[in-house]
C-alpha cells in the first residue's frame, strides 16, 4: 500500500471530509475517493459509511485509521529526524487551535514562517477548546493553541501571551462614548456571557465575585463570534480579549473600554503532549509565534 494512500485517509477522517483532504494535498476529490476505495478492496473491509452526513468510520475503519495515524507519524518522525541532522527545516506541523485566538494575527504569522521555510507544511484546525486538548493528547496534532491552558499531567505547556480583557459595548450602548470604567460599573449591567462550561467563562465568574460584582446575563454563547455578534446587535455589554476585537473597533461596529485597576488577562499558551520530540518544524514554529507576539505588543494596531 502506498504511503500516499494512507496519507489521503487520515487526512479525510481527520478534516472529515473528502473535499479538505482533496484540497489539502492538492489533488482531486475522485482521488481521494478512489485511494480509500482501493484500500477497502485491498483489505476486503469498508472502512467509511458514506451514507451519513458528514461520514462515519466504520468498526474497522477505526481500527484502520489509528493503526496508519500511528504509522504515518512515525514516518515522517524518522523524516524530520534525517533531513534535521542536514539542519533543513521540513516535514508538516499539524495544529489545533481554539475559535478566538485570532484568525488574522495566526495567518499572517503562518504565511511569513512558510515563506522562511517553504519545505514545511503548516496545516491549522479551529476546533473547541476540548478538541484541543483531544487532538494533541491522541497526537493528532503535533501543537494545540488554547486559552486558559490546564495544568495536565500529558502535556507540556509553553506560555505565549497574554491578552488584556476589556469590555465591548455596540453603537447604541450608553458607554460607547467612554474610554473606561470600573469594576463597579458593571454591577447589573446587561452581559452577554460565554456557556458555563468554558474555562473563560469560569474565570470571569471568579473576577466577577472578586470584585463583588453580580451582572444581568441576557445570552450565553460558546463562540467568542457569537459573543461579538450578540453586543453588536445591542443586547448588552461584553468581557472579551482585546485583540478579539480590534477589527470590530477599527470599523465602529464595537467600542473597547479599559477596566480601571485590575488585570484581568486571558493567558494563552501551547500545548504538545508530553514526552514527544517535537519536530523541528514544531519547534521553529513555536519560536516565530513567540516572536510575532513579541513584534506585535512592541507595535500595536491603532483602534
């Protein structure tokens, strides 16, 4: 069986389509399509139920996928582990991030690394935070980008930044026109919250009580997107990172204001499992997204 074969079927169950995969590795999706037929008939097995939408693996083909995962990985470990003895930086970085972690900031950082070192394949998943921590444990992916980062025994945890929080209020909120507030200002204000059972939502319920301060939630959402929508639309004031937010300030569509005497921060950091040689892509990636943040507090974007 082909390398290339098996790399078509992992990527399709792990990007849960044939299309991503197709698109992924710059072929066809009939090719795709027509890699994993051929693998059922060598083994005389279905592996996929393609009468569910999006498909499922069958019994066997779970068994197949964690066995060629395993394979694969190991593969392009021995790859990373010759070609680095040459110091040439190549090979794929898989990587899971959370929803919020800004899309605009990861891209552009990702774009520059790549132009560096073109012979590396970064390929980032946005997932929920759970699947993060998922994904890394059971290596699916080399690297998880989270907020709020668990001390686990499995994993390693690097710090990357930290995000100032702020409140975000729409166009029609009576503090649109404010640059800050303080904690008290917030009690029995309309909130839109994020779902209880996020880590961010644990910790600004901490703040919240530290500061004595009990707030009117209207909506809760498991999305910082949603979040941001809901505050748009004017049904209340927002905690968010501030980062999360400057297209939205830039345009108008939100205002930004500080909180007078505290320092309520969003931590993220990145996860790998521990006890796994990273590869030096992983590593290098790891040093370019420290630096871009670096690069990026030392010259902030104007709101």
């Amino acid at each position: 069986m082909h390398l290339r074969y098996l790399e078509m079927f992992c990527d399709a169950v792990e990007l849960r389509s044939f299309s991503r995969a197709a698109d992924h590795l710059h072929v066809s999706q009939s090719a795709v399509s027509q890699a994993v037929q051929l693998q059922e008939k060598q083994l005389g097995v279905r592996l996929v139920d393609r009468y569910k939408r999006p498909f499922e693996l069958t019994a066997a083909g779970k068994v197949y996928f964690e066995g060629t995962r395993d394979l694969l990985a190991t593969f392009h470990e021995l790859e990373d582990k010759i070609r680095s003895m040459g110091d040439r930086v190549t090979g794929r970085v898989r990587v899971a991030a959370i929803y919020s972690v800004g899309l605009l900031h990861i891209n552009e950082t990702i774009d520059q690394f790549q132009a560096q070192y073109p012979e590396v394949e970064v390929l980032v998943d946005y997932v929920h935070p759970d699947e993060v921590y998922r994904r890394v444990e059971q290596e699916q992916d080399e690297l998880g980008l989270i907020s709020f980062p668990k001390s686990r025994g499995e994993f390693t945890c690097v710090h990357w930044q930290d995000q100032p929080m702020v409140v975000a209020v729409g166009k029609k909120h009576p503090w649109f026109n404010k640059s800050s507030i303080k904690p008290v200002d917030l009690n029995r204000v309309r909130y839109v919250g994020f779902s209880p059972n996020l880590q961010i939502r644990r910790a600004t319920d901490r703040w919240f009580r530290e500061a004595g301060v009990h707030v009117d939630i209207v909506h809760e959402f498991d999305n910082v997107e949603y979040v941001k929508r809901d505050v748009e639309s004017g049904s209340g004031a927002a905690l968010l990172p501030k980062p999360t937010i400057i297209d939205e300030s830039i345009t108008g569509r939100l205002h930004s204001l500080e909180i007078e005497g505290t320092s309520w921060v969003r931590p993220l950091g990145i996860i790998h499992r521990k006890g796994r040689e990273l590869s030096l892509a992983a590593i290098k990636l790891i040093d370019a997204l420290q630096k871009s943040h670096i690069e990026t507090v030392s010259c902030p974007v104007s709101a």
